[in-house]
C-alpha cells in the first residue's frame, strides 16, 4: 500500500541530530514513501542521517537567505519539484530580562522570525503545484515561562507569520502551519532532561502524564505535510496538555 507522502518531494532543515525531531521527523517520511532531502547549518553534521536514510545531505543556514534559496531549488533540480517543507531550526537563549543582551535578541530574531519568513518565502516559491509548509513554534508561545523572553517572543511572532502566510498562499494551495512542542527529551533539551528535579517538575504539569516524544512531532508533521490535512495557518499543540496547566515555578525545578 502507498505511503501517505509517496513520491512527495520534502526538505527537512534541522536534522543533524539522531535525537533530534528533524531526524525523527525525517525517518517517520521516509516510511511513508516520501524523498527527502535533509539539511543543518553544517552539512556533515545531517550527513550521517540523511545517509541512514538514502536522503540528500545539505548545509543550509536559516539565518542566510541565499542558501535557503539554493536549498529549495536543490528539490527542483534533483526531482522536478517540492511539495512540503518543515523547520525545526532553533537555539536555545534563556535568559531573565534583566540580563539580556542585544546580541541574544538578535540572534533569537535572526534564527526564530527572520528565519521563518525567509525559509517560508524560499520555499513557497518552489510549489508551483502547491504544497504544505510547517514550522516549529513552542508551548512557550501559548504559556508564559520566566527567562524565555527571547525564544518565546521571538517563536510568538513566527507564529503570527504563519497565520498570514496561510492568508497569502492559500491561493496557491499552499497549506502554512506550526508544531507547538511540549517539553520534549529531543538533542535540543538533552541539558535540561538531565536534570531529574527539572523533568519530573513538567511531569507534574501534564494531564496526560508523560513528556512529549520526537515520535509525536513527527506523526503530526507527516500528518500535516500529507493530502490528509486541509489545516492551514494553525497552531498545533503537542504539549499532552501541559498548556491547560501551567509552567512548573523555578523552586519546583531545583533551582
């Protein structure tokens, strides 16, 4: 039987990690028949993946437009076309307020918003039979957790892009959503999931009593990416419901 992306043509950018959603996100694709070509700021760092996966291996930098361009028509020019694009680049820049610098902020606007915009523009240019983009945001855009300003503010705002893209491609039978994580054990969080004090302090907010996994995004952006979905300029929220609670207090996590 058919996969549900067979001979769709998807870009993955932010797959260099075997623990990473791009990477799970990339090998749930693959099984559903789809040809991939998988891309991170350093091309050997996605090599090894996309070679476990007989996937086109890229370098690709979110925060260079130029590249972000070439890595579109590199689905142009090695299959004819592209039909689904999904983001998961991101870094990491928690940081109270009070000492942020300008050199975090930009750095989260250049990758979280800028970057999105871009990878979006990029990529809808290049479905010309239209297509279904996906971006990752974060339950830190629906909650409001202390010393995320930064990520969270800048993740707000991509989403915002998201529901006006889905407006302006529409047209073009583009569909433009997002993936709203959890607090997921993926390479991003490897950190924070060491520490016993702070996994079970989520543990304890989430009504559906266990953490988000990498497996979850990826079934929702195979979802999302597949003929299945009609869903454009929304949120998904994949937090277990963590986001109908709230976020665990700085003395819960052991700080």
């Amino acid at each position: 039987m058919a996969g549900r992306l067979e001979g769709k043509v998807i870009i993955i950018l932010g797959a260099s990690e075997e623990s990473s959603m791009g990477a799970a996100t990339a090998r749930h694709c693959q099984k559903e028949g789809a040809k991939l070509i998988l891309a991170a700021r350093r091309v050997d760092n996605v090599k090894a993946v996309a070679d476990s996966l007989g996937a086109i291996a890229m370098g690709c930098d979110i925060t260079d437009e130029d590249q972000l361009a070439a890595l579109a028509d590199a689905a142009v020019s090695h299959y004819g076309r592209l039909d689904g694009a999904i983001n998961f680049a991101g870094v990491d820049t928690a940081s109270p307020i009070a000492d942020l610098t300008r050199e975090v902020l930009q750095q989260s606007c250049d990758v979280h918003l800028i970057g999105t915009a871009l990878f979006i523009k990029q990529m809808a240019a290049r479905m010309t039979e239209g297509g279904s983009l996906v971006t990752t945001s974060s339950q830190t855009t629906i909650m409001a957790p202390p010393g995320l300003a930064a990520y969270a503010g800048t993740k707000s705002g991509a989403d915002q892009i998201v529901r006006i893209a889905a407006v302006e491609y529409g047209g073009q039978n583009i569909r433009v959503n997002s993936l709203s994580p959890g607090f997921t054990p993926s390479a991003m969080t490897a950190g924070y999931m060491a520490v016993p004090s702070i996994k079970q302090a989520f543990l304890n907010e989430i009504p559906m009593g266990r953490l988000p996994t990498t497996d979850d995004m990826a079934n929702a952006a195979v979802w999302l990416l597949s003929d299945e979905s009609f869903m454009t300029g929304s949120l998904l929220d994949l937090s277990g419901g963590q986001t109908l609670r709230r976020v665990p207090t700085a003395a819960e996590m052991g700080f």
